[in-house]
C-alpha cells in the first residue's frame, strides 16, 4: 500500500539519521500490519515516545513486528500508546513477548483495549 510505502522511507531515514526525537504521535493514522512491519524497526530505534492510538486495522501480526522491535537491544522507546486498538488475547500475548527482553518501556497505554 502506499501507507505502508510512505511509512518505510520514514523508517529508512530514521536509521540513517542520527536524530533525537522524542515524540511520533502516528494515532489514528490508518496504519496496518504491512506499515507497522515496514516502520517499526526506524522507530523503535529512534524515539522515547510513540503513539499508535486508534489504529484499529493493526491485528496480532502487527502486533508480532512491534514486539521484535521494542524486544531489540536497541529499542529505545519509553513511552508506547497502543490504546483503542482491538488487541485481544492472543495480540497481549505476542506483545507480552517483546516486553521480557525490554529494557526502555516505563509507560504502556492499552485503555479502551477490546479484549475479544
């Protein structure tokens, strides 16, 4: 999709760039499990604080990509807002995986998560 096109040229430029970015507010952006693959490694790497707020096409599979990345030695996000996003149990799960390794995350927000 073009999404997710746009979303890996960000995520491209972010591991390129040496930057200090404290804030990627994508709530509510349409992003899928096509984007978040394509994105998710440049940001983890990049930010303290990322927002996924109300992206509700984001399903485990998604969910899968960003556990890896926020699992990576070199996560550096403190902040993640993944609420209103139809997570269910299996995604909790997937999720739960990435946070056994993480050494950054101080906040997680799932409110209003629907639990299937």
């Amino acid at each position: 999709s073009s999404a997710a096109a746009g979303l890996s040229s960000l995520s491209d430029w972010l591991q390129r760039h040496e930057v200090n970015l404290n804030e990627l507010d994508l709530s509510s952006c349409r992003i899928n499990d096509e984007g978040l693959l394509a994105f998710n490694e440049g940001a983890a790497n990049q930010c303290r604080e990322l927002y996924l707020r109300g992206n509700e096409t984001i399903t485990t599979v998604g969910l899968r990509y960003l556990s890896d990345s926020i699992r990576s030695d070199s996560c550096r996000v403190e902040s993640l807002d993944l609420e209103c996003i139809p997570i269910g149990d299996e995604g909790l799960e997937v999720l739960a995986q990435g946070l056994v390794g993480n050494q950054s995350l101080r906040s997680l927000g799932l409110e209003e998560l629907d639990n299937g």
